[in-house]
C-alpha cells in the first residue's frame, strides 16, 4: 500500500518525470558556464531591463526567452560572485541551476512553456529563446574574457564587460525578429 507521504511525493514530482526533452536539453545546458567568471551587477539590471522592455512592447516570446535566458546566468553568475565576496564556497553549477528551475519550472506549470503550440523549429519559442540566450550570453562572456586577456586583463574601451554582451543580446533578437516575421 502507498503511504500519503509516497502519494504527495509523486505529485509534487510528477511534473518533473513528463518534461518533454526540451526542458531536459535546458538542464544539460547547466554544464557550459563553469569556465564562465563573474558578471557586473550592471550587466544584471542591463538584461532585466532589456527583458521589461520587450515584454511591455509586445515582442515575440522567443525574443523574450533570449533576454530571460541571459538573464538566468547573469543573476546566477552575479549571486555566486556575491557569495564568493562573503567567503562562503558555493558551487556553481548548482546556483545555475538552482535559478534555471525557479525561472523554468514555473513557467512549465503555468502552461507559458507549452509543445503544443506557439513553437519555432519545433520547439516551444519561448525554451528556445531561454536555450539561445543562454548560450548567445555566455559566449559573449567568453569573447569579453578573451579579448581582456589579450589586453593584458584591460579592457578596451569603457563598460566593454556590458556592451558586448548586450550587443550579442541585440544582434540575437534582431535574427530571431527577422525569422519569426517570414
């Protein structure tokens, strides 16, 4: 006989065991950033703002997953910074982690992640702008680090570490625009 502890434990877990393989390909993404450092809390309130921006003005979703993706590492980047600053080791991977699901998973449940419409290239639009943001995000980190060291840990011009991951976040939706009008 199954205990009620066993019941409600299956309840709150069921949602998890029927993702689709696209919720899943977005934890496996979780992996990536290790080699990523620190992001700037002006990058943070950059990409928040930029994600408030395209919502009010009524951008597609998938423009809208891009910003919210870049929005996930950088909050999660910047927090593990923070607790680093405190001396308090933290891994973060599991910080990445932990702010995919308390982005994602409630959007799953409240059916704004839905596969059975609103999709582009199969999958759902809004996952798919969270999966490129994400990765359009972190290789702008990766470029910004790259170019930084090959100037002697200098940047090359001012707030360099927040225009060029802004400015890959723009040219990403400025595609993604132009792919959901044709």
């Amino acid at each position: 006989m199954v205990s009620h502890f066993e019941t409600r434990l299956y309840i709150w877990f069921r949602p998890l065991i029927y993702m689709k393989m696209e919720v899943w390909v977005v934890l496996a993404l979780l992996f990536i950033p290790q080699c990523i450092l620190a992001v700037c809390p002006v990058c943070t309130v950059a990409v928040a703002g930029g994600v408030e921006l395209s919502r009010w003005l009524g951008v597609d979703d998938v423009i809208s997953g891009l910003w919210i993706g870049a929005l996930i590492i950088s909050s999660a980047l910047w927090f593990s910074s923070w607790m680093d600053s405190k001396s308090i080791k933290i891994n973060r991977i599991l910080v990445l982690g932990s702010f995919y699901l308390i982005v994602i998973l409630p959007l799953y449940w409240m059916k704004l992640i839905d596969f059975s419409c609103n999709l582009l290239f199969g999958f759902d639009k809004l996952l798919l702008g969270i999966i490129s943001g994400s990765i359009v995000f972190s290789g702008s980190i990766i470029l910004n680090n790259l170019l930084k060291k090959k100037n002697n840990n200098k940047v090359y011009f001012p707030y360099q570490k927040v225009i060029i991951p802004v400015l890959f976040l723009i040219i990403g939706s400025i595609i993604f625009y132009l792919v959901t009008i044709c």
